[in-house]
C-alpha cells in the first residue's frame, strides 16, 4: 500500500522540472503528464484522502503505546479550617487556613491479555484501507483529467473542421451566386448546411469552456488562471490489447476495490477477536504519590504522622491492579453482531468480485467496440475522399454534376468528424481499462 504514495511522490519528482519550464510564458500550456503532476500537488480530493491516511496514522498511535506509563497529575488549593475538631465552627468564624494539595498517579499496561495487539493490527489495517482509498481516489482524478484534455482536444479539432467546412460551403455559395442561372434550391441547401454547422460550432465552443474550466478545477487552479494545453490536435493512442483473462489477472494484484474488499473482511474479523477478548481481564502496575499541606492546623487529628490527618498528609504508593468487566450478555452480543457483520461481508465478498469481475470485461468490450468503430470510421473517411475525389473528376470532364462533388465534400467532412469522435472514444477506452489495472500513470505513447 505504501508503494502507491511512493509512485506519485515519485511522478510528482520526475515531472516537476517539465511544470517548471512550461511556465516560461504568460500562459501556463501544459501537456497531460504535466497536468497530473499538478494534480497530485493541489487536487483537493487527493490531498483529503492523503490526510485519511494521516487520521488513520494518529489511531495506529493511539492503539500502540508501547507500554508507556500515562501520568494523571491533580492540584488542589482551598480553604480549611484550623480546627479541626470543630471544622464548622471554626471555618464560619474566619478561623481557616489555606490547603493545597498535589498528586501524581503513574499506571502502565502489563498485559491486556491480546486486546492492545489486535487493537494495533486493525490500526494498520486502518492505515492500509486509507491507503487504497487514497490511491483509488488519485487513479479516478487522473482518469477524469485524461477525459476533459482529450474532450478539449476534440472540441478543438472539431471547431477547426465546422470552420474548414464553413468556409467551404460560403466559397460554394458565392461561386453558385456568381452563375448567371442561379440554382436557387442549391443555394439554400447550402445555407441550411451552413446554419447547422455554426450550431455544430456554438456547442463545440461551449464544450471547450466548460472542458477547460473542469480542467482547472482538477490541477487545483483558480478559475481565471491562464491555462492552456501543449497538445494541439486529438491523436490515437498506441495500445496493444491484451486478452480478458490477462486484464482480469492484472485488475486482481492492482486494483484498490479488490483489495479494499479483502481489507475490510481481515477488519472484521479482527473486531470479532477483538470482542472476544473482552472477556478477559486487564493486568497493569501503577503507583502514586499524594501530598497536602494546611499551617496551623490543630485538633485530635492534627499530627502530620497520622494517616487520618485530612489536610497534612503525605502518602505513596506501587502496586498491581487485576481489572475486568464480566458483562456477559452485554459482551455475548456484541460477539454475536461482530459475527454476524462478519458473515455478511463474506456473503457479499464473493458478489462484490464477481461485479469487479463483470466491470473489467465490460471496460475491455467498450475498448474492443471502440476500436472496431474506429476502424469502420477510418475506413469510411476513406471511401468519403475517394468520393469527392471521383465526382470532382466526373465534373472537371463534364459528364458530372456540382451537386454530387457538393454532397461528396459533405459527406467527407461528417466522416472526418466521426472519426475524431471515435479516436476520443477510443483513447478514453484504452484509459478506462489502463486505470483498472495501474497503467494509469502517463507515458509517452501517442502515435505520430
């Protein structure tokens, strides 16, 4: 578990230097692997789960005190009376004396017979769980990071073709206009398309706001800050996939929500054990020290030697102390419901993998799809720009017409945005399945 803390604190190391010299300019551009590292740095979520860890920690402490005596210290001052064979008389006529008093008490645990070392086992199982909680809540941000840099990256790519095929179908229109016979229908065919596209733009620009400033929020920057990315256009990753059973096998010795399960059933059946020892007794050594001190005290009970002197005393002692609580319907019933909890984890523990079992083949057909319809969509861009190739050809010989190359320019457009939208499906796919088996970690894997 604490490897996974090392493995960020390590990124962070690595890619600080790369932040650092991307802050050169006024605008801060960064690439993903920059991104993450910011994160890991200012991430409001990461660093929460990181101060789990450090809660947890506090109780380990708490449950281990390495036999260390505690120390419970006592001050006392008041006013008494002198006489003390007339306590009342005297105290109402003003015949006091002041009374101070000082006690320490040292007890130290010999044996609990068991209950402080599983007290200290389920401590660093605490710590272990906070760990994997951590180290999952770190995966999740950085997935979501990958998500809005690829979706700014599409929206970016998308505006840019909307805008090629805007200036197109303008150029069309006023070529169409300039005809001396205009084709009126054509002409607002073209308009349509036209309108449709700058609709298609709007939404590209507001999901290129809204993807940035979630960005933003991710690495841990002020809204307004001047952020913006390296990357210049969406590319396909390079991934070999895998078979099933290897993302299976991988997902079991990585993945937080697999171990958290065990985690959580060790837990129990610690707090079962833990309930069963408190049947047994407490063996601890203590001793203390008592002093008081009153001048002018007098009466029968005034000698400083005697043990019933209340004001001028001085006691000590050391001993054993054998404590228990034999409270056994109170201690059977919480065995019982430690038991029952502990049954029922059991009973959900083997669902609860199946269910992990069942996500991990579903991220692995979502990257089988993506990768079929990406192939289908390159393959279609493909046959799009034969096409116009071919219907431009037919026009330039004569024997085609301008409407079929306007249609074929279309329709290679629409396939061209398609096909970006599959390599954004397809990379958020590989993500989604690289993050369930601690692939997560950023390299330098984009094809040229």
């Amino acid at each position: 578990m604490k490897s996974s803390v090392r493995k960020f604190t390590f990124l962070f190391v690595i890619l600080f230097p790369a932040l650092a010299s991307a802050q050169g300019s006024g605008v801060l551009r960064l690439n993903f692997n920059q991104c993450v590292t910011m994160a890991l740095r200012e991430n409001g979520q990461i660093l929460a789960s990181v101060q789990d860890i450090e809660v947890s920690k506090a109780k380990r402490i708490e449950a281990h005190p390495n036999f260390i005596p505690v120390i419970k210290y006592q001050h006392r001052i008041a006013p008494v009376p002198e006489d003390t064979d007339n306590a009342s008389g005297s105290f109402f006529d003003g015949d006091i004396s002041v009374f101070n008093n000082f006690k320490v008490e040292v007890g130290s645990a010999v044996s609990t017979f068991g209950k402080i070392k599983t007290a200290q086992e389920l401590a660093e199982l605490g710590i272990d769980a906070a760990e994997l909680k951590s180290q999952r809540s770190a995966d999740e941000t950085i997935l979501k990071i990958y998500q809005v840099y690829q979706g700014i990256l599409l929206a970016r790519d998308l505006k840019a073709l909307g805008k090629q095929a805007h200036d197109a179908l303008q150029g069309k229109i006023n070529e169409l206009e300039k005809d001396s016979v205009h084709d009126q229908l054509q002409i607002l065919r073209l308009k349509v398309a036209i309108y449709e596209v700058e609709r298609k733009l709007e939404e590209a620009n507001k999901k290129e706001e809204l993807a940035l400033s979630g960005l933003k929020l991710l690495i841990g920057v002020d809204h307004d800050a001047p952020v913006d990315l390296m990357d210049v256009d969406l590319k396909q990753v390079s991934y070999k996939v895998l078979s099933l059973n290897a993302y299976v096998d991988k997902a079991h010795q990585y993945l937080p929500e697999y171990k958290l399960l065990a985690t959580g059933i060790e837990a129990l059946e610690k707090k079962l054990k833990l309930e069963k020892l408190n049947y047994a007794p407490n063996l601890g050594m203590g001793g203390f020290f008592d002093i008081g001190r009153a001048p002018n005290i007098r009466g029968s009970s005034s000698d400083e030697d005697s043990f019933n002197n209340p004001f001028n005393f001085t006691k000590a002692g050391i001993g054993f102390e054998l404590k228990g609580e034999l409270d056994f319907v109170k201690t059977r019933a919480k065995v019982k419901q430690a038991q029952a909890e502990l049954n029922k984890s059991l009973l959900e523990k083997k669902t609860a993998f199946q269910a992990l079992d069942l996500d991990i083949e579903k991220s692995y057909l979502d990257l089988r799809e993506a990768e079929t319809l990406l192939t289908q969509a390159i393959e279609a861009k493909k046959a799009a720009r034969q096409m116009v190739f071919l219907t431009k050809s037919n026009m330039d010989i004569g024997i085609g017409e301008k409407k079929d190359y306007l249609e074929a320019i279309q329709s290679y457009l629409i396939f061209q945005g398609r096909e970006l939208e599959a390599i954004f499906n397809y990379n958020l796919a590989v993500y989604s399945l690289k993050r369930k088996i601690g692939e997560l970690i950023p390299k330098n894997t984009m094809k040229s």
